[in-house]
C-alpha cells in the first residue's frame, strides 16, 4: 500500500484550518484573537488552538493514511510547526489557512 509522506499529510490536513467564512470577520474576531496569541507564542492560545483544532486535523489525517493510526499520529505535531513557523495576525480564514 503506498501511504502518502508526512509533509504531504500535513498539506491534507491545513484545508481543515480553513472553514468557510462570509464575510471575513473584522479585527479583534475570534480568528484574529487566536492567531495574534498563535503568533506571539502564547500557551493558552495554543492549548485552545490544539483542543479546538487537533481532533479535526487527526481525523483529516487519519483519513489521509486510509487509517494508519501510527503515520495519522505523529502528522499532527508537524501540521503544528508548520503553523508556528508561519503564524501572524489576521482576519480571514483564506489567510489563516495560506
């Protein structure tokens, strides 16, 4: 069976980070709430962001790997240093997701 590669699972899972939302919400939203304390590195802010976020990138993951528990596992922890890479503020799902 050929399992897709972990940087190719995280790229599956990031269309998960990108619900869709009319009109994009106006500064001090929720989304710009939570991405100014991803950017910043706050604790609390990423405690939210995985309890909100990680069982849906899981299962997008999961569904990636065609159920291979142990590959969908630890995609997860690279889908989430990807964002902190490339975290900063902003107002739009499209954006957060890019």
């Amino acid at each position: 069976m050929n399992l897709p590669r972990a940087a190719s699972l995280v790229e599956t899972a990031l269309p998960f980070l990108n619900p869709e939302v009319s009109p994009p919400p106006a500064s001090g939203s929720p989304l710009h709430t939570l991405t100014t304390g991803l950017a910043r590195g706050d604790d609390v802010t990423w405690t939210r962001f995985h309890r909100d976020f990680g069982p849906g990138i899981f299962r997008q993951l999961l569904a990636a790997t065609r159920g291979g528990h142990a590959l969908a596992r630890g995609a997860p922890q690279q889908t989430y240093l990807r964002v902190a890479r490339h975290a900063r503020p902003c107002d739009s799902a499209p954006m957060f997701s890019s």
